[in-house]
C-alpha cells in the first residue's frame, strides 16, 4: 500500500465516522458559538464590540473548539483500543499521523465555515476584504495548531489526566500559532490595512508548520513505540 | 564529574562569595540606580535558564532516538531545574521593572517568552508526573517540540511588541560592569552544571533502588 493511500484510508475512516455520527462536529460546533458569544459579553460595550476584539475572538474560539475535537477525536480511538489496531496495521506510523492529521483539519475547517462568518457578522469585521489572505491564515493557523495537537492528542492516548493535560501540554506550545493568526488577521481588520503585516504573519505560520509537521512526523514513530 | 565535584562546588561557592562585592563595586547605571544590581543575577540566571532548556530538548532527543535512560535522566533534571531557574527569573524580572518601567509586567519579548518556555516545562513536569506509565517518553516529545517553539515564540512575541533592554545591551555594557556580569554568569553555569549532575545521580539512583525492590519482590 502506497504512502499516499495509507494516509487516504485513514483520513476516510474518521470522515466517514463523522459523517454518520456527526457527533464530533455538531458539538465542536455548537461550543465554539458558545465561545464567540462568552467573548461577546466580555468585549461588547453599548453594542459595539470594543476595536481588534474580533481577530482574538475568532482565533480563541478556533483553539478552544479544536481542543475539545482533538481530545474527542483521540478518545474515539481508545475506545475499544481502535488506536492500537491502528499501529498493528501494517502502515507506516508517519501516514497514521498524516490521516489522522488531515480528518482533524478538514473537521476545523467545517466548523470555521460556520464561525467565521458569524464572527464578521456579529462583531461588524470586514474579514472578506481580502479573502485569500483571511483563508491563508486560518489555513495555515488550523494546520499549525492541529499539527502539534495531533502529536499530543495520540500521545496522551495512554496518558492518565488526559483531558486536563492536552490543553496544558498544547497551548504554550501553540502560542505563537495565535500571536501570528490574531495579530495577522488584525492586521486585516484594523481602519488602516496593513497587508505587507498580514503577509509577514501569514509566511511565519507556514513556516512554523513545515517545521513542526516535520518534527511530528520525525518523532511519532519513538513516542508511539511502546 | 565525580572527581571534579568538590573542587568545583568549592570554586561556585567562593564566587557566590565574592560576587556580592563585586557587583558592589561595579559603577551605577546613571537612570536607573541602584536597582539595576538586580541585573547582575537576573540576566546570568535567565541565560541559565534557556540553557538548561536546551539541554533538557537535547536529552529528550537522545533518549528518544536511542533509548538510553541516562539521556533521559539528564532531561528529567534539566527541565526541574529549567522550572526553578524560571521562577527566579519571574520573580527578579518584574521586581527590576517595577522600578525601571514603572510597571510589574509588560509583554515584551523577553519576558513573555520566558513565561512561555517556564510554562512548557512546568507542562513537562506535569505530564511526567501525572501522566502514568509510559510518561518519559512523551514528556521526551513535548521537551523536543518545546525547545523547537523557543525561536519561533521568541520571534513571534517579538514583532508583536519590544520593550525590555536588547540583548545588545550586553556588549554596549560599561567596562566596570562588563566584569560582574561575567562572573556572574560563570558561577552560575558551574552552578548549574553542579546540580544538574546532582539531580542527575539522584534520579539514577532512584532508577536502581527501583530495579533493586523489583528484584527483591521477584
């Protein structure tokens, strides 16, 4: 079986899990609305959300949701020890993270469909202004930030205290993953644009994602090895 | 190591000595007094302490790759240390800045990917402590993904804002507190060097007396 195939396969099964259950996605959903509209109380004065609220908004909504679907995505996997069928499966361990990788974004990306547009909507922000650089910063950001939550989702697997560990273990990590996703699409929203700032942001985060899918990639194989 | 020990633990302990008259001696930064002395072991301890963080990703490294729990012992105690080390270095930096800025904390550069790099380790140290069987070598992954994070949270914290004096404040240093700093710097490496190999034994001690109840058991 090809490389390719292998990461395919896996990224189906999870797809197609979705799409019956649709568990993952509606409740993932349904808590990063929550999310905007918690942030919306804190930051809304006399009805107008208070200047650059909405990039943060956005970007904590994305972490806290893909938080909550990578531990879902993960515990799936231990029930019935399916992750431990997973690594007996002769596929290279690498093409298990990509597929499980990929599901994870593709999962992001339907819930920020949903959201993004909420976000421009509710708090006023032009953020189709400029709609490559709006998606290539979402794009980007979700890859980063599932790349290193994919790693430590499947490692913490095993793990006791899981759940309270992944966000522990995940957001120190992943912060300049929001630094550059809030302060680039800021960058878009504020009264002046400033694209040559948006593009800088936006060329770091795919940095910060060719090196850490390639660190991923590098360690998966010794810290699933049991 | 074992052989050099006491003489160096003689030699750290005789510059912790010393350097309270030396800093006492080195000239007054003209704005702002007397409270930049703090500078003499905030500066020293927080490079200590990006060291230890690098050892402790290195160690990782090894002990992930080849398995040798002697790496990982290494890395155990490098990152208790990095942890220590961080809050003094949290603890001195807004002490100085109160003073010097007018405020306890600003989110610059400096300071907030110190914050940054404490709490992944305080993250290391939580998962190895807590995370059950099988938690050294995914701690061995977060310290790897960890060390690899430093530039990335150094840069992007950076271009988000500046504030703190630039590391090129370290050449532009006058001579008379060039010394200082130096020696400083170099009493607390061999300080580190001293308990990180300390720490080290403890935990490969402990690996034995562990291998010796199995054995006892069996």
């Amino acid at each position: 079986m090809t490389f390719v195939r292998a990461v395919w396969l896996i990224t189906r099964k999870d797809l197609l899990i979705e799409a019956r259950s649709k568990e993952i996605l509606l409740t993932t959903l349904f808590f990063s609305v929550s999310c905007v509209l918690v942030f919306a109380f804190g930051f809304v004065r006399e009805g107008r959300a208070v200047e650059n609220a909405a990039a943060g908004i956005l970007w904590i909504a994305i972490a806290f949701s893909g938080t909550l679907a990578l531990g879902r995505a993960f515990e799936r996997e231990r029930q019935s020890e399916t992750l431990r069928a997973l690594m007996i499966a002769p596929i290279p361990r690498p093409a298990l993270y990509l597929g499980k990788l990929l599901g994870i974004v593709l999962l992001l990306a339907a819930v920020e469909a949903i959201v993004v547009p909420l976000v421009s909507l509710m708090f006023q922000a032009p953020l189709f202004a400029y709609p490559w650089l709006t998606v290539g910063l979402l794009a980007t950001g979700t890859i980063g930030f599932a790349a290193v939550g994919t790693m430590f989702a499947a490692m913490l697997v095993r793990a006791r205290s899981r759940d309270v560990l992944l966000p522990v273990l995940l957001y120190p990590i992943t912060i300049p993953v929001i630094i550059a996703g809030v302060r680039g699409t800021a960058a878009l929203l504020q009264a002046e644009v400033d694209l040559p700032m948006a593009r800088l942001w936006l060329s770091m985060l795919v940095f910060f994602d060719v090196v850490f899918v390639t660190l991923a990639l590098w360690t998966f194989e010794p810290v699933m090895t049991e | 190591m074992n052989k050099l020990f006491v003489p160096l633990a003689v030699v750290a302990a005789a510059m912790f000595v010393y350097a309270p008259f030396m800093i006492l001696a080195a000239p007054y930064e003209s704005t702002m007094g007397l409270v930049q002395k703090i500078f003499y072991f905030h500066a020293p301890i927080g490079m200590t302490m990006f060291m230890s963080a690098f050892v402790c990703g290195i160690g990782s490294a090894i002990f992930l790759f080849t398995r040798r729990p002697g790496a990982d012992r290494v890395a155990v105690a490098a990152a208790e240390l990095t942890a220590i080390l961080g809050i003094i270095v949290l603890v001195t930096g807004p002490l100085w800045a109160r003073k010097a800025w007018g405020v306890w904390w600003e989110w610059d550069a400096r300071l907030t990917s110190s914050l940054v790099l404490w709490l992944i380790f305080e993250a290391y140290l939580l998962l190895r402590r807590y995370g059950g069987p099988g938690s050294d070598r995914l701690a061995a992954g977060v310290a790897i993904f960890g060390m690899a994070n430093v530039p990335f949270v150094y840069w992007s914290v950076n271009v988000w804002r500046t504030m703190h004096p630039k590391t090129s404040v370290v050449p532009t240093l006058l001579p008379g507190m060039r010394g200082p700093f130096w020696f400083c710097f170099l009493a607390f490496t061999i300080f580190y060097v001293l308990t990180l190999h300390l720490r080290t034994r403890l935990e490969k001690r402990r690996a034995e007396l562990e291998a010796v109840y199995l054995a006892t058991e069996e």
